[in-house]
C-alpha cells in the first residue's frame, strides 16, 4: 500500500459532522523525509515531528504513534465501558 520513501499527506476533521468542532488530524512525510503529525483543536495541538533519514528517528517515529493510538483507544474503551 505504502512506498518505502515515499510521500504522505492525509488530513481530516475528527467530527467531520460536528458544526462546532475544529478537531482535526494531520499527517504529512515531505519528499525530503520530513515527517509531522498533528493533532488540534481550536485551543491546543501536539505536533511529533523528526526526520525519517535517520533510522533511530523512524523507529521513535513508530514507537509515538504506537503508543498515543494505543493510549487513545485505552481511553476510549474507558469512556464506553463507564460513560455509554
């Protein structure tokens, strides 16, 4: 599915639905070898960057993003076991 240096840039509202909601994510690797990921609000973002040319920083790369979508989906579970 994916090219090994290639290039990305995928970005969406995360309550495309939701009149007033800003929340949205970004995900983009530059031809350069550039990444960044964003996640925002109207308020705040948290952004994880680095340079995919350096091997150490792709596996901290995959080790981020592992570990926030894991995280997220623990609290998710949370919210809907005690919430829904």
């Amino acid at each position: 599915m994916y090219q090994q240096m290639g290039t990305y840039n995928q970005k969406a509202f995360l309550l495309p639905d939701g009149p007033e909601s800003m929340a949205a994510f970004h995900a983009i690797i530059r031809p350069n070898g550039q990444y960044r990921f964003r996640i925002h609000d109207c308020l705040t973002s948290i952004r994880l960057h680095g340079d995919l040319n350096d091997p150490a920083q792709v596996g901290e790369a995959v080790t981020k993003l592992r570990t926030l979508a894991a995280a997220a989906n623990e609290f998710a579970d949370f919210i809907e076991e005690c919430y829904a």
